[in-house]
C-alpha cells in the first residue's frame, strides 16, 4: 500500500502558568490510502494530535512527513464553524477563493461536492436556516471541496442526534468507499467504539494522558459490516479491553 | 439667494468634513481593532491607552493639537486636516471598542478554520474581520455620527488667545451671524444644520440600523439600498483583487519591523519638529491658574453627579416607554439623533433669549448643554443594546405571571439594563466633564456667561491663549477622570458583572 503519511514520535507539552501538562508522549503512526480512527479516553490528547498533524499547532518534536507531492488537509471541525454571514456556497467555495481560484470556477467546484453531499439544493441558504445535521454536511463540503490528500475528522458525528448521525456515517463512508473524492486517506478521532469498527481499517487506541500508542487494530471485516455480527462483537470487547488496559 | 448660497456650500462642506471624518474613523476602529483582538502584545499597548482617551475631555486638547497640526502643515490644507482630525477623535473610540470586543467575542474555532484553509490577512479581513464586526459598526456608528455633529462647530472654529482659525462650514457660519446679530442668518443656520443631520439620519444611517441590527427606526432605505449596493460591489471588487494578489505574490501585507520602527520615528520627528515653536516660558503662566483646580473642580463635581442622576432617571423611563411601544421608540430615537447631533455651541445662542430672560436662566441653558454630552450615550446604549438584552422569555415569563408596572420595571426591566446602562453612564461621565467646557463658559459676540468651574477654567485658558495652563488643566482633569475610572467605575462594573451579566 502506498505511503501518504508519516508521524514520528510526536511530544507535546503544554505550560500554563507554571501548570505543566504532559499530553502527547511520543506518538509514531504510518498511514497509508486508509481510513484510520483515533479512539481515546477523554481528554488524553486526540484533538491536540489531530490539530499538530493539520499543522495548527506545533509539537515540541518529532515531525509529521507527507510522501504525497500534494500535501493539501481537509479539517472537518467538531462544530461546523461556518461563517454565519455568508451563505452555503460562499462557505465552501472561501478556501478556494482565499487560495486564489477565481471566484466563478471556486464557485463551481463548490456546487460539485455540495452535490456529494446532497446540500445542492441550499446553496443560497444561510447557515443559521439549516439543522445540525446539514451544517454539519457543509462542513464536510468545505473539507472536501479544497480537493485534499488527508482528511482530518474530529468528533464529527458527536453533535448529532443518533438518526442523522448514522445517516451521515454511511454518506462519508461512501463517499470515501467510492473514490469520489482526492482524499487518499482519512483520519477521524472519535469517542464512539462501534462508529470506529464501522467506519475503519484500522484503529488507533491510546493511552489516558499523556497519550501513547496502547495498540493499533486491524478491522479486517468485510464491507458494508454488521453491527450484530458476532466477529464485530468480538472486536469490540477487545478494543474496550485495549482502552481500559 | 446669496444667504442660500452659503448656506449651501457651507452645509456641503460641513457634510464633507463629516464623511471624511467618519471614514477616517471606519477604517481607523477596523484596523486598529482587529490588530488589538488578534495580538495580545497591541491589546494590553492600546487597551490602556484608548481607555483613557476616551473618557479624557478632548475638547481641552482640542486647540493646542489644531495648532500643533496647523504648523505642521502650513495653509488651508493644514486646518483642514486638523479640522477633520479633531472630528475623528470624538468619533473613534466607541467604533475601535465595538470592532475589538465583536471579533474578540469570535468563536475561536473561527481562527482555526482561517488557519487549516490558509486564509491569508487580506481574506480574513474581507471575509472575517469586517463582516463579523458589521453590527458593532453600525450601531456604534449611529452614536458617533451625532457625537461628531456636536462637536462639529468647535473644529471649525477655534480660538486660542489672539490666534483664530475659521474654516467655512455651517458650524463657523452660525456662530458669525450670531456675532454679527444676524438672526435671519443665525436661524436659517439651524434649521439648514437641523435638516442636513435629519437627512444623513433618514437616508442612510436609520435604513442601515434597520437592515443590519432589526431596530425600529424611521428612514427612507432608497438611497441606502444604491450606497449599499454601490459600496459591495466596489467591496467585493477590492476584496477579490487583494486576496487574488495576496496568494500571486506571496505577500504578507504586513510591514516588516525595520519599515514600522522607521515610521514611528518618523511621526515622533514631526511632533518634536512643530512642537519646538512652543517655548517653555508660558509654564510659569500655569501655577495659578493650575493651583484654582481643585476648588474649580469641586465646583464642577456636583454639576456632573446631578446631570448623570438625570440621564439614568430620565432614559430608563423613556426607554421604558420605548418598550412598550413601537411609535414612541421610533420617535423619540429620531428626536433624540436630531437633538444629539445639535453642535455643543451652537446651544448657548438658540437659548440666549433663555438665558437671558431669568436669573436661573444661564444655569438652566448650562444644564441643557451639560445634559446634551452626556444624556444621549445613556439612551443610546439602552436603545441599541440594552432593550436587546430585555430577555424575550424573561418577559413572557412576566406576562404569564401578570408581572407589570413597578414590580416589572425593579425585577425585569432594570436588571435586564444593568450592564448596558453601566457601559452608557461611564461614557457618560466621560463625556460630561467634555461638555462642560462648552456648558460653563461662552463668549458669544461679547456677552460671556462664566458659570465657573473646571470646564470655565479650561475655556478662559482658552480664551486668553494661556497653552500651558490649557494643557495643564486638561491633564490634570484627565488624571482625575482615570482615577475614578479605575477605582469607582471598575468596581462598579464588576459588581454588575457579577450579579447582572448573562448566566
Ligand atoms: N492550548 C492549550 N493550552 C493548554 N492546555 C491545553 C491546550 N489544548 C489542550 N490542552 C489540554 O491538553 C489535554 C488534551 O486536550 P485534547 O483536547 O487534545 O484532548 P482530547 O483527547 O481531544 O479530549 P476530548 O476527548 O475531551 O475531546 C487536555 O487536558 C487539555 O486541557
Ligand atoms: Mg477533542
């Protein structure tokens, strides 16, 4: 499998006050064309990983190389974060336009992955007219629009009710199944083991803080999978185990 | 015909004046405040110092800086950009507070958006910063606007001792047929200076406040809608050809160090260089005039206190008023941007026959005037953020339980106004202790009312060109004004905070 991406042994430290906080001690990870998923107990340090590998923060060392000549990220946030004074459209197609694509062709690559999402129809609406679920659809437009190699996920599916949650689920994983998109691999960290083992190929468990590497689990289950399965089930009360180790 | 001539071309230069100034301070409040919100090294430089500009009283600063400005740049020009300058000063700083706390009350995943999609300076500013401060603007600017029409006149003319400088304008052109006695001119002055500011209210700066903030106030939008569509597309325009240049060049339009460090050099050079015509000598002039302080300013103290106890009494009830109904709302908002915007000077001589007529008479016009910088920015606070905050289920709650009258207004409706009313009763106090240098001493065509106090120490300084005693009483005020800033108003603040301020 090709490589995309290499994270070596990443520290992070957070001083505050001469409060010193340890969060990240040495993460390493290799990730391939692959849907990986970060599970970890609260608060041990996934947003901080994600946000170092997006290139928001800065770990104190270790380095995170892409092997891809396009090293662009798409960032889906927790909450939308989606300018209320603009408009669907406008929103997505911003990147674009701040990265400098004229704005009728930023405009038009906006449309298309509106289309993937099924938000077409809304472009001219603000977001304060749409529900959670389809806020959280632009976000996921305006990750993918910018055409990324890596798409970042935190906690996407966490505000959501459990109906559109899931609904969302299987759009990003066909989405993602399908090739529709430039995305070559996906990161998402999340709270929800079934939602890990769902969606992923494998899945990284850490350490409460600060956060190690407490094992990485292949899901070698074929596609679409079944929640009441007894090898899902298995896999599951194994990850419970790793997290509670 | 030739009296309506003037008058004409001295309400469009007034007007120009106005526009310029206010731009000017547009662009100032944006830059500045967005600069102060995303650096914490600008915001703890600028968040002490702008807090004391605005609450020091400018107007005793106001003829020592027209002259520095006027030296420096000799000519018509020089006066005019001093003018316009003196304008800025008494309508920026609201603008920079409300530009600096809507960005800093950003959800800061904003930020992080703005970095994971590499949106460079000139696209945060055009597609973060301006929109997102959009509100404040507007409904700082609707408060600005009269605060520069009241101080209008006094930029355009300004005496110091033997100097005098006089620029045409309505302002300067009122005040002239009042001294030269001719009332024709006097009241076509006003009533010219009246329409013009109720015109700028209706046509642009009510549809505006109505359009961007949902409040009730009269206006006529056409001509809002054509500047408001003219100023997006050239908007837009710019925005697309600066973000495009920004990503083609790779530039960070940001000054390097060396550039900013020789800039500031620059600006001290040229203060020092106008400066240097200012001896020394007059400093000796200062002591005596400088040692009445205290006794003026215990003269004055009372005069605030009461005119603040009125402004909180009086617009609580109007804005109570203003609640209930709609109408009353809108017309006493109109009457109040009209009355508002009336120039500080121009109030002694439209009430001379007042005046005049009663012994209480000056101390009544004096009320008037003192009442006029400081009232407003009560009821202006209470109307635009104030009534908004009045919680919508707080007041069905009282209308399910028949909450009404005087249990409504101490258990609602203050509490409701508290923090509002603690942000328009400090500028206030501010704005007072401004007034009173046009509220205690005027000398119009040879009469002079001398009402005593700090604000008629600042004026005779004035008026006799004593700079130095100019300049040492309006510090020394300044000083007084900080001082009980600092340690009255903050814990006062803070108490409401505490008890009143959201959940
Ligand atoms: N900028 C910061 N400054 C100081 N401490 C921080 C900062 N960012 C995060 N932390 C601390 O680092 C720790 C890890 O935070 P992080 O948000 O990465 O955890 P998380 O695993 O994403 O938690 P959750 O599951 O609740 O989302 C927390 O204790 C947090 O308080
Ligand atoms: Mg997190």
């Amino acid at each position: 499998m090709p490589k995309v991406l290499t994270i070596s042994n990443l520290r992070k430290t957070f001083i505050e006050d001469k409060r010193v906080l340890e969060v990240l001690a040495g993460i390493s990870l290799e990730v391939g064309e692959e849907f990986i998923s970060i599970l970890g107990p609260s608060g041990c340090g996934k947003t901080t990983l994600l946000r170092i590998i997006a290139g928001l923060e800065k770990a104190d060392s270790g380095e995170v190389v892409f092997h891809t000549p396009d090293k662009r990220v798409g960032f889906v946030f927790q909450s939308p974060t989606l300018l209320p004074w603009l408009t669907v459209l406008e929103n997505v197609a911003l990147p674009l336009r701040a990265s400098g694509v004229r704005r009728d062709e930023a405009y038009e690559k906006a449309r298309k992955y509106l289309s993937l999402v099924g938000l077409r129809a809304f472009e001219d609406f603000y977001p304060r007219e749409l529900s959670g679920g389809m806020k959280q659809r632009v976000n996921i437009a305006r990750a993918l629009a910018v055409e990324p190699t890596l798409l970042l996920m935190d906690e996407p599916f966490s505000q959501l009710d459990p109906l559109t949650a899931e609904s969302l689920r299987s759009e990003v994983l066909d989405l993602w199944l399908y090739g529709v998109t430039t995305v070559r691999a996906v990161i998402m960290v999340t709270h929800n083991v079934d939602e890990a083992i769902l969606m992923s190929d494998r899945i990284v468990v850490l350490s409460p803080r600060p956060a190690k590497v407490n094992g990485i689990i292949e899901v070698n289950l074929p596609r679409p999978r079944d929640r009441r399965s007894p090898e899902f089930q298995k896999l599951e009360d194994r990850i419970y185990e790793l997290i509670s180790a | 015909m030739l009296l309506l001539q003037e008058l004409l071309i001295a309400t469009a230069l007034s007007l120009a004046r106005m526009f310029s100034a206010y731009i000017i301070s547009l662009l100032l409040a944006i830059s500045v405040g967005s600069w102060m919100a995303r650096s914490r090294a600008v915001e703890s430089l600028l968040l002490p110092v702008l807090d004391v500009l605005q609450s020091i009283p400018i107007l005793g600063f106001f003829p020592a800086a027209l002259l520095l400005l006027a030296r420096l740049l000799p000519g018509g020009l020089g006066l005019e950009l001093a003018a316009v300058f003196l304008i800025v000063t008494s309508l920026v700083w609201n603008m920079i507070f409300g530009v600096y706390t809507s960005l800093k009350a950003l959800d800061p995943s904003v930020y992080d958006m703005a970095e994971v999609y590499r949106l460079g300076p000139a696209a945060r500013f055009f597609f973060i910063y301006v929109p997102a401060c959009r509100e404040s603007i507007i409904a700082n600017s609707l408060v600005s606007w009269a605060g520069g029409w009241f101080f209008l006149t006094s930029a355009e003319v300004l005496s110091l001792g033997e100097e005098e400088y006089r620029l045409r304008g309505i302002g300067s052109l009122i005040l002239d047929s009042f001294s030269r006695e001719d009332l024709a001119g006097f009241y076509s002055g006003v009533a010219v200076l009246l329409a013009a500011i109720l015109a700028t209210y209706l046509l642009l700066w009510n549809p505006a406040s109505v359009t961007v903030l949902r409040l009730p106030l009269p206006g006529v939008p056409a001509v809002f809608e054509v500047v408001k569509s003219a100023v997006g597309y050239a908007w837009g325009g710019l925005a697309q050809v600066l973000t495009s240049l920004e990503v083609k060049l790779g530039v960070v339009f940001r000054l390097p160090r060396p550039i900013k460090a020789a800039l500031l050099l620059l600006a001290a050079a040229a203060v020092a260089y106008s400066a240097r015509g200012l001896s020394l000598e007059p400093l000796r002039e200062a002591a005596p005039v400088l040692s009445s302080f205290p006794l003026e300013l215990a003269k004055s103290l009372p005069r605030v206190g009461l005119v603040l106890l009125l402004s909180l009494g009086l617009s609580v009830v109007i804005a109570y008023f203003a609640h209930l109904s709609r109408g009353v709302s809108m017309a006493v908002s109109m009457a109040g941007e009209v009355l508002a915007s009336i120039p500080a000077v121009v109030w002694w001589p439209l009430l001379s026959n007042l005046a005049l007529s009663h012994p209480l008479g000056p101390s009544i016009v004096m009320l008037i005037v003192y009442l006029q910088g400081a009232f407003w920015y009560v009821y202006f606070n209470l109307i635009v953020y104030g009534l908004a905050s009045v919680r919508k289920d707080l007041d069905e709650l009282a209308t399910v339980y028949r909450v009404r009258g005087l249990p409504y207004l101490r258990y609602v409706f203050v509490p409701s106004l508290l923090p509002s009313l603690a942000t328009g009763l400090l500028s206030a106090w501010g704005g007072s202790w401004n007034a009173s240098i046009v509220a205690e001493y005027v000398d119009m065509g040879g009469r002079t009312f001398d009402m005593q106090g700090v604000g008629s120490l600042i004026s005779k300084a004035a008026a006799q060109g004593n700079v130095a005693a100019l300049l040492a009483t309006s510090l020394a005020l300044s000083l007084f004004i900080v001082l009980v800033n600092k340690t009255l108003w903050v814990r006062l603040f803070r108490f409401i905070e505490r008890r009143y301020g959201g959940e």
